[in-house]
C-alpha cells in the first residue's frame, strides 16, 4: 500500500491511553498526510506528560486520542490477557474493573511504573494531564476513537487543517486490517515509520454497534459510570447515557435482577 511520502513533513505526538487508537490515528495520519508521528516526542506515549516545557519538543504538536471508558476497558482487559506486557493489574475481568493496576514501558525494571487505583483512574488521571498543559507549552488536538471510526476522513481532515499539515495526493487511505504495534520514537522511524496493517481482520463494528457492552453486569456498568470524570466526558463529547441506552439492543446482556 502506498503512502503520500516516506518520513517528510513535521511531526506529530499521538498519545493516549493503552488501546485508545493510537495506532490507528498514526495509521491515518502517515498515510494520508505529510508528516511523521513519533509517539515518544513528549515522553511515553501511553503516560502523563510531566516536562511540557521542554525545548527539544516544544514545536511538536500532539493528538491525543480517546476511547468511551466502557469500551476502553474491555480493549484494555484483552491486551492484559492477550498480550501481557506492560500492564500489572488481576487476569479476572470483575476485579479488573476495580483493582489497583500498574503500567510500564518495556520492562518493569528498567522503566518508570505508574500506578492507579483502577483502570477508571487511569484513564482519568491520563486525560486530565493530556488535556490540561498549559497551552503556550504544546498545541494540542483531541480525537474521539468512535468518531474516527463513524467518519475517519473527516476527523483526521479537520485534525489536519488544525495542524496545518499537508494533504497527500493518494485517495483517502484507510486500514482494512489491524493495525500492528509498531515502535514509537526514532526506532519506529528507522524500521519504516507507521505502523503496519497485519493479517488480521480490522472489524469496527463492535465499537460502531456497542456490542463490547455484553461483557459488563449491570453494577459494573454502574461502577464505570460513577468513576468516570464528567468533566473529560462532557470535554470529549461522550455521553455514557445514549451509550448504555444501546445495551437494551444486545440480546447477550448481563442483566442483573
């Protein structure tokens, strides 16, 4: 497959949390427009920033990308047990949900490791520092993970204006398959830049149709919807309302009675 130009144009930071779309959005982002992501610009890509003011970095803007807490959490959950690295947190779905958990990049004892009360916390603790830095240290975008998915040329188009990138001259490019995990930083760039589609099905369907709702009981819906910050909701256009009232359409809920 092609893409516009191989490593040209500004960078760009896509941050987020674990199985937010950061992938994804790089995808979107090198294949359809000049510029190189390098995830590893302000520091781990998947952890709070703590130096915005750095002035090796301070040019580079960011894109933080975000998913709805519910269907974080299930992506989240699979890459513990399906990939298990990076994440320290309990192997049972129900506990999961409510246990302490510890994240870190590469290997534990030779990386920084941050802790949360929850999976909860972790995602507001992220966002809240990804979406507060004072603004004359780093320009920064936010995309919603459900809505590039609903409308991917159009989100990335008005992120692009917004940084002033340069549109390529491919037709819009857009994965059919999962995206792998690639490497961040100068490593990504040396090995080939972004992340590359793999064998595997690329299925949006259980995002676009809510489905990943059947996994949750009705008090751990609750407890997820309690947790959340309203006020990064409300920030991110996610309304966990309409998202739950999707759930009634699912005939494998769990249901409590």
């Amino acid at each position: 497959m092609s893409r516009p130009s191989k490593h040209t144009g500004p960078q760009i930071a896509v941050v987020g949390a674990f199985r937010s779309g950061t992938n994804f959005v790089q995808f979107l982002l090198e294949r359809n427009y000049l510029c190189v992501v390098d995830g590893g610009a302000h520091g781990w890509k998947h952890a709070p920033i703590a130096r915005p003011y750095r002035d090796d970095c301070q040019d580079i803007p960011m894109v933080v990308v975000a998913k709805n807490p519910f269907a974080f959490l299930t992506s989240l959950f699979d890459y513990r047990i399906e990939v298990d690295r990076n994440i320290d947190s309990s192997r049972n779905w129900g506990t999961f949900l409510t246990s302490p958990i510890s994240i870190y990049d590469t290997d534990p004892s030779s990386a920084a490791t941050y802790r949360f009360a929850n999976p909860v916390a972790y995602w507001n603790d992220l966002y809240a520092n990804l979406t507060n830095l004072p603004p004359q240290s780093i320009t920064t975008e936010v995309l919603v993970y459900e809505d590039c998915l609903k409308d991917p040329e159009g989100e990335i188009s008005r992120t692009a204006k917004s940084l002033g990138l340069v549109r390529g001259k491919n037709a819009f490019l857009y994965p059919t398959r999962k995206i792998s995990r690639g490497k961040g930083g100068l490593l990504g760039k040396l090995m080939g830049g972004s992340n590359r589609e793999t064998h595997q099905s690329f299925t949006p369907e259980k995002y676009l149709t809510h489905s990943y709702l059947d996994r949750y009981t009705d008090t751990q819906l609750k407890f997820v919807a309690d947790a959340a910050d309203p006020e990064l909701l409300a920030r991110f256009g996610m309304n966990l309302t309409d998202i739950l009232n999707m759930r009634k359409f699912s005939s494998n809920s769990k249901h409590e009675v």
